[in-house]
C-alpha cells in the first residue's frame, strides 16, 4: 500500500485517503476532465471538487469513465460559503449531486463560514441553520460524512457548543503548509476528533524555491513538494495538491519516505510569512 492510499479514519469509522487531489481553480470541460482521469490512474482514489469551481460536471464525468469503482473513491464537494440558509444548502447539494452524476458523495463540507464578498463577518446563527441541513443530508445516507472548510476555533466552537449538534464535523479543509500551519484551529479540530485538510499545501507554489527546503529534500533525494506534502502527512493532516500534467499528478503522488524528527522539528518552526496567501480555495 502507498501513503496516498493509505488512509486517516474520520470520528463515523469512515475511511479517508491521507492525500487528495484538488480541483480548485482547473477550468471545467476537459481540463477537470483530463486531470482527474490523470490522477486516478496515477492511484489517487480521493477527489476534491466544490460547486464554486463550476467543474462538477467534468469531475463526475472523469469518474463515470473511469476503471475505479464507486466503491473505492472518496469524493468530496462543498458547499458555497454564500448558502446561509438551510433550505439553500439543501437544495445546492441536490444540485451538486446531480452535476456529480452520484448516488452519494463520502464528504460534503461547508466551504467557508461567510459569504466570499464578506469575508471575516460574523454568521454564527445562519451556520447553525446550515448544519441542521448537513445533518439531516448526513442522516439521508446521501453524504458519508459532512465537514466544514475554513472555520477558525470561534467557526468550530459556534457548532460544537450548539444545543442542536447531532453530528460533529468531521473534517476542516483549511491552508497549511510548511511555515503556515495554524496551529490554534489545528488544536481545537483535533482535541474534538476533526481531521485537518491541508490546501494550497505546496503554498501555490511559493515553497518549491525556498533553499532551506531544498537542502532539507535534497537529502533525502526528493523534490521541494513531495517534502512539503510529506510535512503535512507526518503532522497527521490530509493534503490536497492539485496538479494538470501527468508528471506532476504521479511526483505528488510518490510520498514513501520518512522525515526525520530532527527535520520535521525545524519544518514545524519555520517562519513563512511571506508565503501567505489570500483564503481562496
């Protein structure tokens, strides 16, 4: 078995595979198309898409053509942060479901606690409102497991101390990667059994010229991703790369190595503020 394969186990016993492979920002049509199909061949077995990607459609096609079996996939879709209400979420996962051309998805995850024009506003009550449709969509079997993306500790706390929580989240895709880790949000998810999602884990591309990260991945004769991703896995969090050529999908996917201790300790001090990014996936 490879790390990719390998899998986290989520708070319901779901399985999900350590490594995902994003669609965020791929255009939909062939795109979506060829690079999920690619990432499926290179073994990749979970796939990340949203409603806001507008490639749905493209990735349940990718899937419809493939060898895998429905059974061996974990997909997952989000969402719309602008969905404040629940009968919008309900009917915005019915419409996911359909573009996706499934039956069910394993993970269905709010995409971000405000609407995108309003980010950092407070909506603690219309995201209560929107859980009651995650469980009731939980509940139905139509989603394995249901998760939110980008909440911080308050995002958490504002469900979890909810009088009407049935089902915990499962999963918080949120940024991380190396120099950027979140610690505070990683605490709270993990102290409620809340499986971190790491996206944007190669920093969009801004660590592959870092040299510290270099000397470090040069030891151990591998590429400045594969040792970025390899960081997260080994700090227990589920990386998302997205990637369009094959080359790049299959050296995502090679992650059989160990990180030392001594070099996961500096990896986990390193100070990259100046690899942040705007919240966008």
């Amino acid at each position: 078995m490879t790390t990719i394969t390998d899998t986290f186990e989520l708070s319901n016993g779901l399985k999900m595979p350590k490594v995902g492979f994003g669609t965020w920002q791929t255009k939909p049509g062939k795109e979506t198309f060829d690079a999920v199909s690619n990432a499926l061949k290179a073994g990749y077995r979970f796939i990340d898409t949203a409603k806001a990607y507008q490639n749905e459609k493209s990735v349940g096609e990718a899937i419809a053509a493939s060898d895998v079996a429905r059974e061996d996939l974990f997909v997952q879709t989000k969402l719309p942060g602008e969905s404040k209400s629940y009968d919008q979420a309900m009917a915005d996962f019915d419409s996911s479901l359909k573009a996706l051309d499934l039956d069910y998805v394993d993970s269905y995850i709010i995409h971000a606690p405000w609407p995108w024009a309003q980010m950092g506003t407070n909506h603690d009550a219309e995201n209560r409102d929107v859980w009651r449709a995650m469980q009731d969509i939980y509940n139905s079997g139509r989603a394995k497991s249901v998760g939110v993306s980008n909440f911080n500790t308050h995002d958490l706390e504002n469900l979890l101390t909810w009088d009407g929580l049935t089902v915990t989240p499962a999963v918080d895709q949120i940024q991380y990667y190396v120099g950027y880790t979140q610690d505070s949000i990683v605490k709270t998810a993990k102290d409620n059994g809340i499986v971190i999602q790491a996206y944007s884990p190669l920093a969009t591309g801004d660590l592959v010229n870092d040299p510290d990260l270099k000397r470090i991945a040069e030891s151990y004769q591998v590429s400045v991703p594969q040792l970025a991703l390899r960081f997260v896995i080994q700090n227990d969090i589920a990386p998302l790369p997205k990637a369009r050529s094959m080359a790049h999908v299959k050296a995502n996917a090679e992650l059989d190595f160990e990180i030392s201790d001594k070099d996961m300790a500096f990896l986990n001090q390193v100070a990259a503020v100046d690899h942040i990014h705007p919240v966008g996936d």
